[in-house]
C-alpha cells in the first residue's frame, strides 16, 4: 500500500505538532526500543503517530511515520523547562 502525504497535509501536521508538549503523547511502548519511541496522538480528529528518535544527550527528532514514510515535524530538548516540540519549518 502506498500512502501520499500533499505539502499542504504536512504543513498542517507540523502546525498541529508545533509546540506540542511531550508528555500530551501517548507511547507506544510495544513497538518502541532504546532510543526510538513511537507515540501517538489525535487533534482535530486527525490520528498521528510519531517516532521519536533521541540521543543520549538531550535532543530527540519527531517524525510523523505514514505507512512506511517518515517525514521530519521538528525537535525537542530537554531542559529545566517542559519538554516540546518545535517545528521543523521554523
């Protein structure tokens, strides 16, 4: 099954992600391992599941996974603050 994302269904999922916090994500702990964790979440009745791929450090890349595509959202860092996503397309 091939599945095609339009530029304008990608802008508005980094627009629905962006600033996104973390802890509003529910993890998918059966298809997740170390450092690559998927999520999932619904806005606007659009169901979004996430891989989040993070280093050892602070920073983890969010993907928007559709089928077998990945397609970068934005980042997040951990600090003092709440963890959240910032877009990509800043």
């Amino acid at each position: 099954m091939e599945y095609f994302i339009s530029l304008k269904q990608y802008k508005k999922a980094i627009k629905d992600l962006n600033g996104l916090s973390v802890e509003k994500l529910e993890h998918n702990k059966k298809d997740s391992s170390y450092n690559y964790n998927y999520y999932k979440i619904t806005i606007n009745s659009i169901h979004y599941k996430l891989l989040g791929c993070s280093d050892d450090d602070t920073e983890t890349e969010w993907y928007w996974v559709n089928g077998n595509c990945l397609l970068l959202i934005g980042y997040s860092y951990i600090n003092e603050h709440r963890e959240k996503i910032d877009s990509s397309m800043q």
